[in-house]
C-alpha cells in the first residue's frame, strides 16, 4: 500500500479510536468550561470544580450522560482530517456541545432531532457560531501537535538507538536529515510513540485551551433558556472572538480562560498518545504489507 492510503486509513482508525475512548473526559470539560461562575463553594455555580462535576453528572444523569449521545459523532469527527474537516464537519462539533450541556429532561433527544431543532428555531447560522476562534485555534493546534510529538518521538528514540550502540555518533553525522530521521524512527518503540504523543497533547492543547473556552461559549448562545432551567447558570454574550477574550479577561482573571483544563489534559493526553502512536504504528504497517 501507498504511503498516502496508508496514513489516511491510519489516520481515521486512530482518530476514531481515541475519539471513543476519552468523549466522557470531553463532556465534563465543556460543562466546566460554560459555567461563568466560579467553582468555589460559595459561588452560585452549579459545579466547584472537576471531582464535583463528574460526581454531579454521575449521580444525576448516570453512567451514560458521559456520552450524551455523541459517541458517534464523535467517531465522526475523529476519522476526518482537521484542517479540511472543520468547516464540513463544525455543526456537529456544536450539536455535540450542545447535547453534552443539556440535563434531565433531555431538550435534544438524538442528534438528528439536535441539528433538526437548532436549525429550526435559531437558523442555519446557529449551527456555525464559534467557527472563527475554531479557526484560529485548529491549525496552531494541529501544528504544534505533530511538531512537537515528532521532536519529542526523536529524542526518546535518540536515547534509544545511542543505548544499543547500533551505529557510531559519526556514521550518524555522515546521514542526511531525511535519512537520520528515518534511522531515529525505526529504533522508535510503542511506548515511546505514546509518551510523546501524551506530551504533544498537554502542550499543543494548553496553548489553544482558551480559544476552545471561546468557541465552546459561542455555540450555546440561543440555549440560554435551556442552561438556566437546567441549573447551568448564566450563558455568557460576546461580540467577537476579541471581545470574548477581554470580556473572560475582566470578569474571570487568567484563569477564566482556563477553566476546564485539568479533564481536558487528561483527556488529550491519552487521546494523542493513542491518535498519533496508532496512527504512526498504523501507517508504518500498512506501508509494508499489502491488504
């Protein structure tokens, strides 16, 4: 096989996987992120920090209103590519927010119904709020994660390949960049891919966390009615991506513009180690065997 087929098909398999795998950890980072209060005990905001919030959401909603039906459409967006794929396929990362904030009643009952409803009472514009900060955010966001996994997989490799004496320091030397690379590469192991694809996650996803805050906030502008009768609390309005920065800046401190960071990273860094190990693992065997 090709290796273009080859990293398109390992591409989607490793995106889908890691997609199902931590969507829980993705619901209770956006609920932490729409809550504009502040989580201490006595603020009026319904969760008062990560532990209460999956505590809250466990006792309330059960096992399943980790998923909120979104585990598909999750799997969805996991298995297209991310520069291409945001305009395609950004109506559902809003359905996805918007099913994975809603409580007991359910307002959206299937994602079908979600995009149907939305659609129907805010308009086909509804469903596109948030795409400039996504913008904004998913190339850094994708760039600073293949960059940095690939640093990171070379350097353990590096280590790795130096400890086996395969080679002498100078043959190396003597190697192209391509073609140190690929020496570095070869002698990468399972776990090395996934140490730096957990350390390309937390890095690559705390640099654009607040431009996701952003973006998570602008989609649920029209379900203000909703937030309120669920106990959710106020549904913050902004302007612009500009404004909405200064706006959690003046109201929220820095750490506004990280609220919901800690299931976040623990979501992505197991989410990364598994996309870009499986994903890399994936297309080095599909280069070399024939399906």
């Amino acid at each position: 096989m090709n290796e273009n087929a080859a990293s398109a098909i390992a591409g989607s398999v490793s995106g889908a996987v890691s997609r199902l795998v931590v969507t829980p950890l993705d619901v209770v980072k956006i609920r932490l992120q729409l809550q504009v209060e502040s989580f201490q005990h006595t603020s009026p905001g319904r969760y008062k920090g990560f532990l209460h919030c999956v505590r809250n959401m466990y006792t309330h909603e059960g096992i399943f209103g980790f998923w909120k039906d979104n585990v598909w459409i999750n799997f969805i967006a996991g298995c297209v590519g991310a520069a291409a794929a945001t305009l395609s396929t950004y109506p559902l990362d809003v359905v996805r927010t918007r099913m994975a904030t809603q409580g007991e009643p359910k307002v959206y009952r299937t994602f079908i119904h979600s995009l149907v409803t939305i659609t129907q009472t805010e308009g086909l514009f509804a469903l596109y709020r948030g795409l400039g900060p996504t913008l904004i955010g998913v190339m850094p966001y994708v760039g600073m994660s293949f960059a940095v996994y690939i640093g990171a997989k070379e350097a353990l490799a590096s280590r790795n390949f130096f400890k086996q004496q395969v080679i002498s320091h100078d043959s190396l030397e003597s190697l192209s960049s391509s073609q140190s690379t690929s020496v570095m590469s070869s002698h990468s192991s399972s776990s090395d891919k996934a140490i730096a694809g957990a350390v390309a996650g937390v890095v690559s996803k705390t640099i654009v966390h607040p431009i996701d805050i952003i973006k998570k906030r602008f989609q649920v502008v029209g379900f203000e009615r909703e937030r309120t009768h669920f106990g959710f609390g106020q549904t913050a309005a902004y302007t612009s991506t500009w404004n909405a920065l200064k706006t959690i800046l003046q109201k929220e401190g820095i750490r506004g513009c990280f609220k919901g960071l800690l299931p976040s990273l623990i979501k992505s860094a197991p989410s990364s180690a598994i996309t870009l190990a499986v994903y890399d693992s994936l297309r080095l065997l599909l280069m070399h065997h024939e399906l």
